[in-house]
C-alpha cells in the first residue's frame, strides 16, 4: 500500500475519512480480510501515517525516502526500494498486490478472486492491472491544439461533428480504477518495469478514486447507498 505524504490536492489525504475511516484504514482493513494476502505492508515517508497504518494493522518495516516521495516520483521507485528491502531481509514475495488508498471502496473478495485470476493466467501474462469501462468512450473526448481549438485525442483532426455518434458506434474503452492491480515480483526484478506488454485486465464494479473534497462527498454518498461496504470490510 503506497501512501506517501504532501498531497497537494487534499492535505493529508491517506488520512482523509470516509464513512468515518480513514482512506488508509479502509484498504488496510480490506487486504486483512483477505486470506490469500499474507502482510500488508505500508510503504510512505510519514511517520504520522506509519504510525496511523501500524495502529490499524499494517506493517511499516521501513519509512520511504524523501527523494522518492515527491509528484514525479514513479510507482517503480517505491516498488524497487520495497523488493531491496525485501531481499535484504529473506521475504521476498512471489506476488504482490497493489492496492492505493486513494481507492477506498472495495470488496476483500474481489481482491482475492483477482489473486485467483493471476495464478490461473500466471504463464501468459506480465501483470494485472483492475479496470472498469467508461461510461463514455475515450474516443469521444477532446484535446485543444495550438490554435486553441477542440481535436479528436489522439489526432489532430478538429473535425467534430462525428463525437456527436452514438456511443455504440465506438470502441469501449476502459480506465484503470485503482482496485487491485497485482504484480509479478520475478517480473519486476528481471525487466525494471513494474506492468510490462502483456497486461490481462480484471473488470471490476464501478469505483471512483479519490483526488478531490468532492470525490470525497461523492464517496459519501455511495455509502449511503450501498451500506455493505462498510460490512464487507469492517464487520
């Protein structure tokens, strides 16, 4: 579970609470719930959240250095100083699961029925990564060119009057949501990469990530709505 510190977006955000938990409790909670998950183990550089993530269960052998901590730090730095550790400590893992705070709700036994679908896959792929479809496709969204003007993404074409087709005349597209994404430890060491070119996706339900006060009011709302969350994890 990475959680660094110095969110910009909202101030201590892995300590952000929903539903009365904070984000950090909520996907420590759920990883301990599940049984095919043997330690959860926080990486961040804050002692306050290492001391939080320690009081709800998790394991913080270690705290992240600042220079990998920071908004261009990349997922493969915290993922290279944790297998370091890891070897220099005789508990190298075989797999290891991804799961980011900032994605709070989900269901431990999605979790595990992901686990299950890497071991089933484990010869054909590289990783997995959770996604869920768009509710409209990516082939109907914008960029703006030098002239200021509305493109097609992915070209330059500014002709747009075809976005305006129904959606199912377009490829469905897909967003990676952050619910569990699970990583091939032999594979990260060998190649320097962290997914690689033969990623298998794992649908999920619909799941909102947290960058903003309002995603939080969002999530709030869902809670209000689908009570069992708060069962499935903490009950």
């Amino acid at each position: 579970i990475p959680a660094r510190s110095g969110s910009k977006g909202i101030k201590d955000k892995n300590l952000t609470r929903v539903g009365g938990k904070t984000l950090l409790e909520w996907s420590i909670k759920a990883c301990k719930k599940c049984d095919l998950i043997e330690d959860v183990i926080i990486s961040t550089d804050s002692e306050k959240y290492a001391e939080h993530a320690s009081e709800m269960g998790g394991l913080v052998p270690f705290l992240r250095p600042k220079n990998i901590s920071d908004d261009n730090s990349t997922d493969y730095e915290f993922f290279e100083h944790y297998l370091n550790w890891a070897m220099k400590n005789s508990c190298l893992p075989d797999l290891i699961a991804h799961i980011r705070p900032t994605t709070p709700l989900r269901d431990p036994k999605i979790i595990e029925k992901a686990i299950h679908f890497f071991q089933e896959n484990e010869k054909n792929l590289t990783s997995i990564r959770s996604v869920h479809a768009m509710s409209e496709s990516a082939y109907k969204t914008f960029e703006i060119n030098s002239d200021g003007l509305l493109t097609h993404i992915g070209t330059k074409d500014a002709e747009l009057d075809k976005a305006n087709n129904a959606r199912q005349q377009f490829p469905t597209t897909y967003v990676a949501n952050g619910y569990v994404d699970l990583i091939s430890t032999k594979f990260v060491l060998k190649s320097k990469k962290i997914h690689g070119n033969r990623v298998l996706p794992f649908f999920t339900p619909v799941t909102h990530e947290i960058d903003t006060l309002e995603d939080v009011d969002l999530l709030e709302f869902h809670l209000t709505k689908s009570k069992n969350f708060y069962t499935k994890v903490f009950g």
